[in-house]
C-alpha cells in the first residue's frame, strides 16, 4: 500500500510550485519597491525640510552677537550707566569628554565648586550656563585652555560708574540685560538694542569651523538717554539726606529738586539707597523709590492747597483777621489744638503761624466740596504723569467723607499722597497757578542722529533709528495767577517770620511751608510718636528759580517739620543755586 506521501507527491505539479514561488516573490519585491518609494517620498517631500533642518543642528551651530544696552547720562551728558560686552561661559554636556577633569579644571578659575560645575553636567541639555558675564581675564584663561564641549557667549553687561548716585531714577538690570526698576525698565524698548546671531560650521564636537554667513546683520545697539537730573545737584540732595536722616535717626526719608517752570526734576534722592553694581545685594525697602511709591498724611503742608482755594474762591482777603480761640477750639463735637495759644491772626498769619485753628474757620466757609474739588483740581487724587513708575494719591469721595473730615483734611490728614504730589503744589505757587508735568527723561538719541517726534508711551513699537527729545508739558491749572502771586508772598512770610525760619538762604529769596503730621496706622487711628515732618518750599535768585520738598520719615527726638527738615532744605537750597547760577550750562545749550 502507498503512503499518503507518495500519494501527494503523485499529484504534484512542480512547473505549477515554481510559479506559485515565483509570484510571491515579485509580489514581495514589488512591496518592498513600494514601501522605498514611499519612504523616499516621506523623507524628500514630507518631512524634508525638517530633516534639513536636524542635519543643520548636527552641522551648524549658531553664534549670538550681543547688543549693548544705550548709555545713561545726566543732563550735563555725565555718564550714569554703560553698557559693556561680557563673556558668559557655557558647557555642552554632550560633547566633553572627562567631566570630572573638567570640573577640576574650571573651578579656581570661575570660583565655583567643583561638585557644582558637576552638578550642571548631569543634565541631557546640550546647553547649560555655568557662569555668567566673566571678568576679562577669568574668560581669556578658560579659552587658552581649548576646552572640547565649553564655549563662551558674548553678551551685554551694566557699569554704573557712580555707584549709589541717583540709583532710584535710574534703576537696574538683571543678568540677562533686561530692566527692571527706574529709566532702566520705563524705557527699556529703547535702551535695550537687538541681539543678531552669526551662523557657523561646527565639527562633531560643537567647536566652530568657519562663519558660514559672511554677511551677517550687526547688533543693534540700544539708544542713549539724557535725563533732566544733574550729577552735581543728585550729589548735594543725597549728601545732606544721609546727614539729616542720620542726625535724627529717621527710618528714612527723601529729597526731590525741580525747576517747577519746565516740570524738570533736577535731582531725587532716597534714603536708604543701593549700589546699583551690586543691587541684588540689597532688599526691596532699600531700592524702593519712595519719593514717588510712598504715600503719607502730609500736614501742614498741606494748608498752602487750603488757603489757596478760600483766595481763588475769593472768600478772604489777605488781611482779614480770623479768632484762633487762644489754641483750643471745639467744633463741631472735637478740639482742635494749635501748637502755639494765638489770638487774632491774619489771613496770611494763619498760614505763617501754621494754625490749625484758623485753616479749620478758612476751610468752613471754602466748605467740603469745593474742598474736595480743589485737592482733585491739584491733582491729589492720581499721578502726577511723571515717565517712572510713580504712584497716585489716595483721596475718599466726598460722599464718604465723615462730619470730622473737615476738621482733619484742612490741615492735611485723613488722606494720602507722595512727596512729588506736594511739591507739585509749591509748583502751582511758584509757576503763576500752573503745575507743570514733571519728567526726568530729558531725550532719547542716537549719537549723530536727528531727533524726530516721537510717543516713547505709544503702543506701537519704537524704531531705534528714530529719537525723542520731550519739552515742558502743562498739567494742570488749578488756581490763578493773582492768587498763585499772593500765596506766594505768604510762603516767603512763612520763612521770614513763621514756622520756616530754618529754611533762610542768604542772599536768596525763600519760601514754603513746614509740615509735621502723626502716622496713620494700618489698623486705624495714629501711633504714638511716629512723625513725618517735612518743608515743601522754593528758592530764587539771579532769574533761576527751583522748588524742593524734604521729607524726613520717623524722626526721634524732635519731630517738627521747621526742625527736622528746614536745615537740611537750607544747605541744599543754597549749594543748588550758587551751582546753577555760576554758569553751569544745561543740556540744551549744548
């Protein structure tokens, strides 16, 4: 019997098998012809460009081109700040080739623990900072030493040259260049310039062959700023700031100058202040700008807004006499004190004396509304438009004012404002009614350029081949100039026989009035002995005129404004006009 096998193999047809192998077979290549195809087409067609561009990663690398910061400078074209070019070190982990040798290496070069640099080559980035903005001679070290995987990075570095002078106006940078406080930040579109980068041909270990773009586009460097400040008079209001903070011991304090006939600020100093090469080194109170971010109760001072409403309104003449109830006075349900017993005071020496007393009957007949219109008129109530990070005034809308307001907001309390809000009020005085808009950018320009119209506070992104010069702006006219004239003569009676008289220039003419006012508590109410005494006031001499506020904040011991700050406004007063009348020259006579 045949096996089932050789029963198959009988009816077998091997030309048919052959045929059958053959088929599969082309059927298979023709597959795989397909399949290549259609890989080709993927890779030339479909994703191409993005395998064109990994290959160019392998083979191309990119060299930033640092930009320079615009320099600072004041009006005088001292320079204030500099941009420099840096060196940053950088590592490619991927390309070294003995990390811990490396680490050793570089250490006591860059001042860096050898377990951190370390630290940074643990990572699966091909880019990791080790170091930024190197000392010269730190990165020409590392380079001699031809690093396989390491690399430097050109970038823009920040010099200020006078250290602590006019640090709050001008501000400072972080460690990629960017602004972060004052003019630095306020005009950072224009200061700040724009990086290129240079392609180049690498090897496989990241070094750079050759350029691969000998037509590259350079840097542009950032643009160069004027401010209306003046190094010598920023210098003089800093120097007796310290000297009158530290005499009385005062948490703080702050000096603003102004040519209250442009709205320039001349100087404005803080203190505390800071390095600015070190500014990271000191706290946020320190580099707080509280000429223009503090709010207070100003006082006394504030009785110049006061009486000036009750003449504009022409509700009192100069002359005519008021009862000051001999120092205590009940209205309305509370006493008023004066720190003097007065009589029969004058309209004038209600302002001279600084008689809460008699401000209080002057505001009475003003009433709380023209009041309330006359602060909003001033300007009391938001910013006073200056170009820095400025902060508005706080004033309650009359409906919530209480039956004690107005015995308390006529003589400057139960609200708050900055130091630049109150000198802009002596600017009203002094400037025929008008309050000027204060600005402490003077201009914007490129070295050799032409100065064109320009909006730096447009939404529309600034060329830096054009330039800004900016001119004096009016603000507001909150009074006129008969009754801005006649205030004016009160305050110089304020020096000359009130409460001011510490405020004396020789051989200049001088006004302004003291300010001494409790603090508020955050929890309502005043601490006990904590005061701000201040001066707001004007100095003339020789066709120049400047207005100044002094404010010191929590003197000990004594605490009165004609104590405490008419000293200190004396000396600046005095040292700032015999500069600018010597023959100083202005910017713009340059």
């Amino acid at each position: 019997m045949k096996s089932y096998k050789q029963s198959i193999d009988k009816h077998r047809d091997p030309e048919k098998s052959q045929k059958i192998r053959t088929f599969v077979f082309l059927i298979i290549m023709q597959l795989c012809f397909i399949f290549l195809i259609y890989r080709l087409f993927m890779i030339q067609c479909i994703k191409g460009s993005q395998y064109r561009d990994e290959a160019s990663v392998q083979h191309y690398g990119k060299t930033s081109l640092a930009s320079m910061r615009g320099d600072i400078y004041d009006r005088n074209l001292q320079p204030l700040a500099i941009g420099l070019n840096s060196y940053s070190l950088y590592a490619d982990p991927s390309n070294l080739e003995n990390w811990e040798k490396i680490a050793e290496t570089l250490s006591p070069i860059i001042d860096i623990p050898s377990s951190e640099i370390l630290g940074k080559f643990k990572t699966s980035k091909y880019f990791v900072w080790l170091k930024r903005q190197l000392p010269y001679e730190e990165a020409r070290r590392i380079a001699s030493l031809e690093l396989a995987g390491i690399g430097f990075r050109e970038e823009g570095s920040r010099l200020y040259p006078k250290d602590e002078l006019a640090a709050h106006v001008i501000g400072f940078v972080n460690m990629d260049n960017v602004g972060l406080e004052g003019v630095e930040k306020v005009y950072e579109p224009y200061i700040q310039g724009r990086n290129q980068e240079l392609k180049s041909r690498i090897d496989r270990k990241g070094r750079i062959l050759r350029p691969f773009d000998p037509g590259y586009e350079k840097p542009i460097y950032g643009m160069d700023t004027v401010l209306t400040i003046d190094e010598v008079v920023q210098n003089i209001a800093e120097k007796e700031l310290k000297k009158a903070c530290e005499t009385w011991q005062a948490e703080s304090g702050c000096v603003i100058i102004m040519d209250p006939t442009t709205g320039e600020i001349i100087a404005l100093a803080n203190y505390p202040t800071y390095n600015l090469n070190k500014a990271f080194s000191f706290d946020d109170e320190q580099r707080r700008n509280r000429a223009i971010r503090d709010l207070y109760e100003p006082g006394s001072v504030f009785k110049v807004v006061t009486a000036s409403a009750a003449l504009n309104e022409e509700l009192f003449s100069v002359t005519e006499t008021i009862d000051c109830e001999k120092g205590v006075y009940n209205f309305d349900g509370r006493v008023i004190h004066d720190s003097h017993p007065y009589d029969i005071l004058t309209f004038s020496e209600v302002v001279q004396k600084s008689s809460n007393i008699g401000i209080t009957k002057i505001a009475s007949r003003l009433g709380d509304k023209r009041l309330y219109e006359y602060m909003k008129a001033f300007g009391l109530d938001d910013k006073t438009g200056l170009d820095l990070m400025e902060r508005k005034g706080f004033v309650r809308p009359l409906e919530q004012w209480t039956k004690h307001s107005m015995q308390a907001i006529p003589f400057g309390h139960e609200f708050a404002i900055t130091p630049l809000h109150m000198l802009c009020i002596i600017n009203a005085i002094t400037n025929d009614g008008i309050i000027m808009k204060p600005f402490i950018v003077k201009a914007i320009t490129k070295k050799e350029s032409n100065i064109d119209n320009l909006n730096v506070f447009s939404d529309s992104k600034p060329s830096l081949e054009s330039a800004v010069e900016f001119s004096p702006d009016i603000a507001r006219i909150p009074i006129s100039q008969k009754v801005s004239r006649t205030m004016k003569k009160i305050l110089i009676g304020v020096v000359e026989d009130g409460t001011g008289k510490k405020a004396k220039v020789k051989g200049y003419q001088v006004g302004g009035k003291t300010g001494t006012a409790q603090k508020a508590s955050k929890t309502g109410g005043y601490i006990p002995g904590k005061y701000v005494g201040s001066f707001a006031g004007f100095v003339s001499g020789k066709d120049r005129i400047i207005s100044i506020i002094v404010v010191v904040n929590e003197p000990r011991g004594k605490h009165t404004g004609g104590t405490v700050a008419c000293p200190a406004f004396s000396v600046i007063a005095e040292q700032t006009m015999q500069y600018l009348t010597a023959g100083q020259r202005s910017y713009a006579a340059r």
